[in-house]
C-alpha cells in the first residue's frame, strides 16, 4: 500500500513537472513569432492552446492599491498629528480610539468601478474578433479587476493574428497545474 501511494506520487508529481516545462510566453515585442520555441517535450501537433491575452490598460487593483495607499497615508498624519499635540481634545480622542483599517473614499470607489466598466467595454469591444469565424477562440473567462486579460482557447496557427488585434499587449500561455500527492505527512 504505501509503495503504490508512492508509485502514485512519482506520477502526479511528473505531470506536474510536465505542466510548467510546457510554459511559452509570445509578446509583441517579439520581431518574428515563428522564431518562437516550444519547450521541450511539448507536442507541437497540438492544434488547440489555452492563452492569456494581456490587454492594454491597467487593471483596476491598481487604482484601489493607489487609492488605499492614499488613505493609509492620511490615516497615519491624522495620528501623527495626534501625537505631536497629545494636549489636543481631539487628539486625546483619537489616540483613545481602537486603530481602524484605512478606507478609500467613496470617490475612489466610485473611480475603481468607472475603470472596471472601462475594461469590461475594451474586451467586449474585441470580442467579436476573438470569437468570430477569423479566429474561431472560445472565451474561458475574463478578468478586469486583478488583471486585464482574457483566457481563450484557440487554434495556435491563430496567435499571429490575435497579436495584431488592437489593444493587445502580450500572450501567455496557460500552463496546466496538476496537485500532487508526493509528500505525506507520514
């Protein structure tokens, strides 16, 4: 029993090795994308990949990282304040008070969600391209708040053409994970 949970281990543990030796990253920055190499061991007669397409634009963490910082920094000069002129009444209030977490204004707020829908209606813009009888990719999702991208499956013959689409910044490759059962506790 406990050499076949190892049998098994050793197996799950190679596809995972195989999953990130498969990884290819292809930018526009890159000249000529046929110069582009598979890693080894990556069947090349795959018809079919899974890609990440980065999009122009920053996603909208950055403006919530922004806008947080902001009221962190306000947050810590109301307190540093407080302790400068510890004779106040308003700074004996607030250095009483239990710290509470910085939070961005409702202006900023509102700010992050204009962005998002900014991001929303760039990738629905490009859409018809990617999902159209060109290209023929089938969206698996889409992400505008932690990144800026859009996940497809397409013909890999096709990524040349995607590079080319306006407002597109970088493909990724999406590289399977597989979880592992090498390691046991006993």
């Amino acid at each position: 029993m406990n050499s076949s949970r190892c049998r098994r281990g050793w197996v799950f543990s190679a596809a995972s090795v195989f999953g990130v030796v498969t990884s290819i990253a292809i930018t526009s920055a890159s000249p000529n994308l046929d110069d582009t190499k598979l890693a080894p061991g990556v069947p090349s007669d795959r018809k079919l990949t899974s890609i990440m397409i980065q999009m122009a634009g920053n996603p909208a963490a950055v403006a919530y990282a922004a806008a947080l910082k902001d009221a962190q920094t306000r947050v810590d000069a109301q307190r540093n304040y407080a302790l400068a002129h510890p004779n106040l009444k308003s700074s004996q209030r607030l250095l009483k008070q239990k710290a509470t977490p910085a939070q961005i204004s409702a202006v900023a707020a509102r700010q992050v969600v204009a962005i998002v829908q900014q991001l929303d209606e760039a990738q629905q813009k490009i859409l018809p391209n990617l999902t159209g009888q060109d290209i023929g990719g089938r969206v698996i999702y889409r992400a505008q708040r932690a990144y800026n991208r859009i996940a497809v499956v397409v013909r890999k013959d096709k990524i040349p053409q995607i590079l080319r689409l306006p407002g597109i910044v970088a493909i990724h490759a999406i590289v399977p994970k597989f979880h592992t059962a090498a390691f046991s506790a006993s």
